[in-house]
C-alpha cells in the first residue's frame, strides 16, 4: 500500500516539474528537427573550426593550437571523418554545435543559427506560445497514460482470474501463441465498471487525460466508467511504438453490444494516421521489399506467427493519403489480400486508388474459398502462405478488369460501366510506360481496341492532373505535419519495460542501511555502465548481428538494440542518471527519426552511385579497345560503386548517434556523448605503419558482448556485497541467516557462470 502511494506522490510531483518546465521554455524558438538534421549534415567541422583556429593537415585529421587554453604547441585534434575536435591537453572539443557553444557561448539554438548562415540553410523560427506548450504537455501526458494502460491490460491478462479465464483463453482458441500475445501487447480490461478509472486515478494519472484518450467516458450524473470494460485488448502502436489508441473486442454474444469498440480520435490518434501492425512490420516490409494488407488485428497476428511479418491492417477502413505514405516509405509494392468473395474490392477501391496515384505497385491475392487471413495463417506453414501468395498474387488493373467484366456477362451497358470503370483507374498511375502496359493488358481482357482505350486514358489523366496538384500538396502537407518526430530528453525506463532494481531487496528483511542502494552503488557501478553507453554512443545504429524474432525470421540488429534487449532481458537499467537519461535518449532517437534520416542519406548515396557509375563508364569507353575489356571493367566499377554505398551507409550508421547526441541541446546528454565519442589518444605514425591495428569497430563482435557481461558482473558483486551486509546484521536470526548464505550462493555461481562467457579472468570489483 505504501508503495503505491510513494508511487502516486512522484507522478504529482513528475507532472508538476514537468508543467513547470514546459512553462519555463515558452519564449523558446522552434527549430523543427528536419531542420536541425540538415544543418548537423551541413556542418563540416574543418570548416567551422578552421574559422577559429588556424589548421594544418596532419595525416586524416588536422591540428592547431587549443583556443580554450594557452595552447604552446599543437594539441587541438579535428577529425572531419567523425566530425568532432578534441584538445589532448585540456580535455575541450566536441560537434560542431558544442564547439561554438563553448567557444562563443553560444546557446544551442544560435549555434544552430550560426551554422544555418554559415550554410545558407533556410531556417524557420517562431516562439512557441503558451498554447503550443500546453498542448505538447497534453500529449506528453496522454501517451504515458496510453502506455500505463496497455501495461495494465497485459497484466490483467495473465495475472487476474477473468483475464486468465475469458481473455487468455479467448487468444489460445484462436491459436495465439504466447510470443505473439507479448510481441502485439495483448490485453484484457476487467469487467468491473471503473476498475481502469480506479487503478489509474491511485497511480497518479489525471482524470482529465483519462477522459481525452477515450479510455474512460463520463455519465450525464457525473459517473465515469471504463470504456473497454470485459473486453479483450489490442492495443495500436504509432511507427515510432508509441501507443497511440486501443482496440477492444467483446467475447459476449449479446447482440446489443458492440463486436470492437476503438479509442476516438484524439490529440495524440488520427485513425487515417497509423496502420495496425505496423510498427511490428516495418523492418520485414523494408527488408521483403513488399506490404501486405489485411483487414484486421487478427489476420496481422495470424501472419506474424506464421512467419510472415511484412503484414499490416487498415483495421475495416478504406486507406487514406496518410496510411499510403506510410507504406511508401518502406516499399513500393503493395499485396491486398482478400477473402474468396471479391465483393469487398468494390468497397475498398477508393484506398487503393490512392495507392496507384502515388505509384504504388499494387497486387491482389483472394484466398481458398472458406479462408480468412487469420484461418489460412493457423492452418499453413510459413513457406506455404509465401510460396501461395507468390503463386496466386495478380496485378490489380488485370485482376479488376477480369472480375468486374464478369459480373457484366453480356450486359453492354454494364460493359461499358465496367470498361470506364477501368480505364478511369489506369489513368490514376502516375508512370506513362505502366500506364501503357496496363492499357494493353486490359485491351486483351476486355477485347477492346488498344487506340481507343488510350485515347480514354489519356482524356481521364489530363482531368486528374488538373484536379491533383491541390489535393497533392494538401496531402504532403498533412504528411509532413504527422512525421515531425517529438523527441524527449526525460530521463527514465528504456522503452519497452519497466526498471528493475539493480540490487533488489526483500522488504520483510528490511534495508540494511539508510543510503539508498542506488546511491551507494552509483559510483561503483559508473564505469561499468559507461562502458556499455559508449559503445551505444559510437556505433549505436550500426548493423551488429542477425536475430531471429519469435517466428524463426531473420533481421539485422543494431548495437543499440542488441544492448538494450539483453539489458531488458535481465531486467537492468543504469542507475546513474546521467547515463539512464543518456540512454533513453540514444533509444527515442533510434525509435524516431532514424528510419527518415537513414532513407534520405540513402537517397543522396544512390543519387552519388549512378553519378560515379555514369562517369566511370564514360571514362571507360574513352579508353577500352574492345567489347571484352569494356565489359570487364564496367563490372569491376559496379563493384567498386557499390562498395562505395555500402561503406557510406555504413559510416552514416555508426556516426549516427554520437553526431545528434554530441549536438543535443541537452547539456547532460551533450557533455557525456562528447567524453565518450572522442577519443582521448591517438596511435603514433610509428605504430600505425609497421602494425595492423584492429579498430573498436573491427571488435565489436568481442567488445559488446564483454561490456554486458562485465556490467552484469559487477551487478551481482553489488547484491553479493548488500547480501553480506545482511548477513552481519542478523545476528540470532537462523532462518534469515540461511536464506541469505543460499542467495549469496546462488550469486557465485551467476558470477562464475559469467567469468566463462567473459574468458580470460574474474572480476573481483573493489571498491
């Protein structure tokens, strides 16, 4: 009971830090952080700092004297490969951003402003009002609500009777394996009116925002009640895996109760904004190059435990301009997948109308006669639903000629419905060459004259294009709004899980002292944890390792994700709090604005590979004497092209991180990225020529793993120490005694179980 209360106590207080700040900031600038990523790509740090201090090129990097000391001889390093500086006397250097902020004593944002000039960036600025302040509050606050909820509701399904009885078993008849009720945080709401309204009120949260996400409704007498109640839960995932809105399924077979009842729009969930399933998909849509569409949340969970996760719901809705921009910015190629009765189609053609106007390449798939998604995805193993959907998938031009004529039969006036029908569609794609190809296809399915169905398409594509330039920029603008990420600096749990202690204690014991063990242990445990956030800092986003989800499936992990699924694995967070916040931080970027950011540099890559590939091959044939050496070494440029983009794919990645992190306008986050990104001693030229070197990043494979390992160690040292404090004072307790020589133990042996996986010795922390 104490706990709960303690726990209400510091969400008042949170909230009212967190109001008080937001307050603080209102006369701030707004610098959008598309904007602030092109100033950071702009900035070449030779540059900037050559403005100050006089450089000369010494090997990759440049030298000069220290401008933050009386520097004698050279120790200021800059490296424009890492775009950082760094004194090797006095310990100053940084980004871009930092450097001029320490030098000039700048703020943040006009050490942004400066560089926008410097770069001749267009730059936006306004002062946010009270309004706007309040209004990012509310959604700060309203999706922390959301995501208490959701963990509320997984907990009510295992761990209370109903939840066990009705929603668990409701999942296992339906085939859902455990790994897919964790992977899609399925849920249950008690059937209790208020039990939701209740538990969240105890907790901290704020009536009002209970209210605002839809998850509670007040009655005209003033009652408030749950609106979820005796339901199972499906909770709705943005792309960036904030839960923006639930929905509910009853399982009564009362025919006054709604089937699904879903969480209203609200501040924080647009429904046209946010495809089910698509935050679980988005790396195998990317990866599969391909979206499936599906109608519900069933046929998306269904598909993912079969092992195919490039899988997305519309949830009964025809797709909106905002659902396909979101597909578009994984794949280009779309597959709808419909029941044996087509009829749906018809209903749905608007969506996919805006699928073709946006060039999407669009397939269609109808399943056996009898089958759903979900049916077919519990009855088929992963190879045959992919071996039968790349059998029976057809376009969808060819696939809606051929059931739409059908149903005409020998009708000419249907015939000519059907045909106009059809070609109106043709004329939405935007590509002429797809455009002609579909017009011959359908000329042979309809049995109409290629000529005049061009003639008809060209007609309708000349109206639409007329009509679409306003619809377009409506819609982009819509778009952009939704994609500005928000990211926050607040410290707290990695997402994803809730903190576990570091050295947790059994309250019936009692704490064996009055510092906190937290506290006591910080210090300690310092360099272990900043061991691990280094290799966060410099290699966050690199492509680590391959993992395999729940459903046997391949996909490439990055340090970041790598490090935070082992720490959450085994239930660790930092208890330092400047590297917890550092963490959170590193974690809500990667979550955010990484995918954007990566698909636009790939985009300037690609544009850099076909302009190096065009000259090389002009130069090439300038040169070659015949067909066979041409050949060979256009072959050997390709070669080299490519390795070119994936080198500079994979430099963006690791340099990722460590340069938004080093540039961040929190100071916290700022200083402690810079202290572990730059490094604080350079090889001599000497060693370097006669001696391979390893890089950290050639080691990683070995320096993860072992950084984990080593802070997991000194983890247990810290529980076996406030194990041994116990233990001397419990004098004249046997039982006590016992039980705490059994856990001490169990502690050796994790310990030396680690010492294996760690290799060449044991660590015996001192403190």
């Amino acid at each position: 009971m104490s706990g709960d209360v303690d726990e209400a106590r510091w969400m008042q207080t949170f909230s009212f830090i967190r109001g008080f700040l937001c307050n603080f900031v209102v006369t701030m600038k707004k610098i959008d952080n598309a904007t602030v990523q092109r100033i950071l790509d702009a900035a070449d740090i030779v540059e900037v700092v050559g403005d100050f201090v006089s450089l000369k090129r010494r090997g990759a990097n440049y030298v000069g004297l220290c401008p933050f000391h009386n520097d004698r001889s050279p120790s200021f390093y800059v490296s424009k490969a890492k775009g950082m500086c760094k004194c090797f006397s006095c310990g100053e250097g940084g980004s871009p951003v930092s450097f001029l902020m320490k030098l000039e004593q700048m703020s943040y944002s006009e050490a942004l402003r400066y560089l926008a000039r410097k770069y001749n960036i267009e730059i936006e600025e306004r002062e946010m009002t009270a309004q706007e302040q309040q209004a990012e509050t509310d959604r700060e606050n309203m999706l922390a609500l959301n995501d208490f909820v959701m963990r509320y509701f997984e907990k009510n399904l295992v761990a209370t009777p109903d939840g066990r009885d009705i929603g668990l078993s409701y999942f296992r008849y339906r085939g859902i394996s455990d790994q897919m009720i964790e992977r899609f945080h399925l849920g249950y709401a008690l059937e209790e009116r208020d039990a939701l309204f209740k538990h969240s009120v105890e907790r901290g949260y704020s009536e009002k925002y209970l209210l605002e996400t839809g998850l509670c409704s007040r009655t005209d007498d003033g009652k408030v009640y749950d609106r979820f109640r005796g339901r199972v839960i499906y909770p709705v995932l943005s792309l960036s895996g904030k839960v923006v809105a639930f929905g509910g399924r009853t399982l009564k077979k009362e025919k006054t109760l709604a089937k699904y009842v879903n969480s209203p729009e609200s501040t924080i969930y647009q429904k046209r904004k946010e495809l089910y399933g698509l935050y679980q998909s988005k790396q195998a849509i990317s990866k599969a190059q391909k979206c499936i569409l599906v109608e519900g949340y069933m046929d998306v969970i269904s598909m993912h435990q079969a092992g195919v996760c490039n899988v997305v719901a519309s949830s009964g809705t025809a797709l909106t301009v905002e659902q396909v921009r979101l597909i578009k910015r994984f794949t280009n190629n779309v597959t709808l997948i419909y029941d044996s009765d087509a009829a749906g189609i018809k209903a749905s053609l608007r969506g996919i109308e805006l699928l073709l106007q946006d060039g999407m390449d669009i397939k269609v798939l109808l399943l056996p006669k009898g089958e759903d998604p979900d049916s077919f995805a519990q009855t088929h193993s992963s190879t045959e639903v992919e071996e039968y959907i790349a059998a029976n998938e057809t376009d969808f031009i060819s696939f809606m000629a051929a059931t739409l004529m059908g149903e005409a039969a020998n009708d000419p006036s249907k015939r000519a419905r059907v045909i106009t029908q059809v070609v109106k569609t043709i004329a939405l794609i935007p590509n002429e060459i797809t455009r002609n190809v579909y017009v011959q296809e359908c000329s042979r399915i309809l049995f109409m004259d290629e000529e005049v169905l061009q003639r008809e398409v060209g007609k309708y594509f000349n109206e639409y294009s007329l009509k679409s330039r306003e619809d377009k920029l409506r819609a982009e603008s819509l778009t952009v709004d939704a994609a500005q990420p928000q990211v926050s600096g607040t410290t707290g749990v990695p997402a994803g899980g809730t903190a576990v202690p570091v050295a947790p204690q059994d309250a019936s014991q009692g704490a064996p002292e009055t510092v906190p063990l937290e506290v006591r242990h910080a210090k300690f445990l310092r360099p272990y944890e900043l061991a691990v956030v280094k290799l966060v800092a410099r290699y966050g986003n690199l492509a680590f390792a391959e993992g395999v989800d729940d459903d046997g499936n391949t996909m490439p992990v990055t340090v970041i994700e790598y490090i935070q699924s082992d720490l959450y694995a085994d239930g660790i967070s930092f208890i330092n709090a400047d590297i917890e916040k550092f963490m959170t931080t590193a974690l809500t970027l990667s979550r955010e604005t990484w995918t954007e950011d990566l698909a636009r540099h790939r985009e300037r890559l690609e544009e850099g590979r076909r302009q190096e590939f065009a000259a090389g091959v002009a130069s090439i044939r300038e040169k070659a004497t015949d067909v066979g050496s041409i050949t060979a070494m256009e072959r050997v440029l390709q070669e080299t092209v490519d390795a070119n983009y994936n080198r500079g794919v994979e430099e963006f990645s690791a340099r990722y991180l460590a340069k938004l992190m080093c540039s961040s306008p929190d100071d916290v986050v700022r200083n402690l990225a810079t202290e572990l990104v730059v490094e604080r001693h350079i090889l001599s030229k000497v060693h370097t020529k006669y001696a391979k070197v390893d890089s950290e990043q050639d080691l990683l494979g070995e320096l993860v793993p072992r950084a984990l390992h080593e802070l997991k160690d000194a983890i247990l040292w810290t529980r076996l120490d406030d194990a041994r404090r116990e233990l001397r004072e419990c004098a004249g307790d046997y039982d006590r005694a016992i039980g705490l020589m059994a856990r001490m133990k169990e502690i050796e042996t994790s310990r030396s179980e680690l010492a294996k996986l760690i290799g060449d010795r044991v660590i015996v922390p001192r403190k």
